[in-house]
C-alpha cells in the first residue's frame, strides 16, 4: 500500500491485511515506526500519514462513498479518524498480513500508549487499543453519525 494506491471498499479507505494506528503526537508516531523496523518490518511495510493528510484524505473519501459503505463500519471509521486528525493525531498503516506480524505490532502500539488500532480484514475490522484506562465506551446511537464507531472512549 501507498498513498497513490489506496485500497478502498465502496469508495472508503479499507486496507485489508494491515493495521490503522493512532498517535496523539508525531514523535510517537515516529518512535512507533522506528519500533516496528526493530522488529522485522521493512520501511516499505508502514505508511505515514499527517494530521492534514488524514483529513484530506477523509474529506475526499467521503464526498464520492457509495451509499453502500455506510452498511458496514468502514464510512465511520474514516469519520473517527478524521476526528482524531483534527485533534493532531498522525497516523501509521502498517501492512500485518499474519497473526505473527499483528502480535507485534499489538505490542508496540500498547507499548507507546496509540490511542486506536484497528486491524482491518475481509469481512470485519477489529479494535486492537482499548483506549484510555478509566474511559468509558458508548452506546451506540444513529444521532452521533458514528454509530458503534468509539474511539478511544469518545464518540
């Protein structure tokens, strides 16, 4: 994956076989990749993303979804993400195509403290970051326009 090639479901960002971190800062960010090629994965495996460049991405998604990628998860995950870009998250893509690689890449967002990690498959696409201890989860509700989406224990 790269950003001239962005694997998408219905028009929405939907990387397959790889894992959408959240950080609250660069630096994080830039310790999280330094810690994942400590552990075995090529620059070519990680996929940085900027604040503004989460957001434009979002904004441009959104405007051409099909009306089919709101039956899933995947419309509102983009709306989560561009909420925490707009907050000065950043963000890595990390290709985790085998238990093995997810384990890892498990241990280095615990470790850094990501505030989300989702690992995107087929079918489903799985929380791996609970968020911050102490933060509760909502139910969910069509008035936040996120459904089930709960981000770091916020809506």
């Amino acid at each position: 994956m790269d950003k001239q090639n962005i694997p998408e479901s219905f028009g929405v960002f939907k990387p397959v076989g790889h894992v959408v971190i959240t950080f609250r800062t660069a630096n994080d960010l830039e310790r999280a990749e330094a810690a994942l090629q400590e552990q075995g994965f090529a620059a070519s495996d990680i996929v940085r993303y900027t604040p503004a460049e989460m957001i434009d991405q979002v904004d441009a998604q959104v405007e051409r979804a099909s009306p089919l990628a709101a039956i899933g998860q995947d419309l509102n995950l983009i709306k989560a993400h561009r909420e925490l870009a707009q907050e000065g998250c950043s963000f890595l893509v990390v290709h985790a195509p085998e238990q093995a690689h997810v384990d890892k890449v498990i241990e280095v967002a615990h470790t850094l403290k990501a505030v989300a990690a989702q690992r995107y498959g087929r079918f489903i696409t799985e929380e791996l970051v609970t968020g911050d201890p102490g933060e509760n989860q909502t139910n969910e509700s069509p008035d936040t326009g996120l459904d089930d989406v709960v981000v770091a224990g916020r809506r």
